[in-house]
C-alpha cells in the first residue's frame, strides 16, 4: 500500500493525460523537479549545507561531553549557545530533504541505503531522547566538569557515531548496488525489490510512452 501511494505521488501527482486517458511520461510534479537541474542543485546544494550546520553544531557539544574540547566551558554554554542553529539546520534539513524524496519517492523508498538510514536516525532520535530526558537530568552537579560522566560520554559517542553513518548511508544511497537493479539476495531482502518491481509494472502500465 505504501508503494502504491509512493507511485502515485511519483507518477500521477500532478501529471498531464493524454487523449488516450494515459499519463504523459515524465509530466508529475516529481518527474518535474527532478528534471529541473536549477532547482534540483538548490535543494540538494541546501540539504548538505544545513546537514553540515546540524551536523557541526551537534559535534561542538559532542566533543565537549567527551571531554576532547572546551573543557573549561560548562556544557550548558555551548549546548545553549548553538542550540538555535541546531534547531535551525534540522529544519532546512527536514524540509530540503522531504523534497529530495518527493522527486523520487518509490526508487528511494526502496532503496537499502534509505532504509538503513530510517533505521540509524531513528537510533539517533532514541539517543537524543535519553540524553535530554534521563542523562542531562542531574546536568547541574557535572555542568563544568572537564570530563563529565560516563552516561553523558557514552550517550555523545552514541551521538557522534550514529550521526556519521546517517551521512553515510546518504551519501551511499546514490550507487547502483543499494538500488533494486539486480540486486544483490541481501539488498532485495531488505529493499523489498520484488514489491518495488510490481509496483513500478502496475504504474507504468498507465504511462503513455
């Protein structure tokens, strides 16, 4: 059912119809945008600038609960003094990211580099929620100590790591190999292929080309 409605949004969302009642290849809002190199480079040029502000903000704090810098800076100074950059970057990041999808929403939904990166952001939520509500609940008693505690450090490798292969597994997710294109038992497993292969019969069978 996901794949189904991820095939209208890529092939009939906005799509012109011919006098046979058949889609016109490549008219949808998606294939559009797609298409369309200007804009295309501006959300993705977007996406990886805010991703890098997000990211780098992230990394300041992280490195500080480590205890690798600004050890004679409470955690609260630097936390509080990027946070709106923070929140800033994952905005621009969410959105730009969302309409990256949206050019190519069932090939990326089926891709095993995109699901491993839900997996590994989904970790990192997890990480983001136990750090604020659990770990930085006593954060006044080891504010300004130099290394804080093993909690706090585990949960900003957790950060630091998790981040990394996030970018990773973005960036991965432009090969041939992660994509259901005689793909490999493992990538078709995960990828779900043979749905995506029915699907993608089903949607263009309404395609005029």
């Amino acid at each position: 059912m996901i794949s189904d409605w991820l095939a209208y949004l890529q092939y009939r969302l906005g799509a012109t119809i011919d006098a046979s009642g058949k889609i016109v290849a490549d008219s949808s809002w998606s294939a559009q945008l797609q298409s369309s190199e200007r804009l295309w480079m501006i959300v993705e040029g977007t996406h990886v600038l805010s991703l890098m502000v997000f990211a780098g903000t992230i990394l300041f704090v992280d490195l500080r609960l480590l205890g690798f810098a600004f050890r004679n800076t409470p955690v609260s100074r630097i936390s509080d003094s990027v946070l709106p950059w923070t929140i800033g970057g994952l905005i621009v990041t969410i959105l730009t990211g969302s309409t990256l999808f949206f050019a190519n929403p069932l090939e990326y939904f089926h891709n095993f580099a995109f699901r491993v990166k839900l997996v590994l952001l989904f970790a990192a939520a997890i990480n983001i929620l136990w750090f604020h509500f659990r770990v930085q609940s006593n954060r006044p008693a080891w504010d300004a100590a130099q290394t804080p505690p093993r909690a706090a450090r585990a949960s900003a490798a957790s950060s630091l790591t998790l981040w990394f292969l996030v970018i990773v597994a973005g960036r991965y997710m432009a090969y041939d190999w992660v994509k259901c294109m005689n793909p490999s038992a493992l990538v078709g497993a995960v990828a779900q292929c043979e749905v995506y292969d029915a699907t993608l019969a089903r949607a263009e069978q309404g395609v005029a080309q």
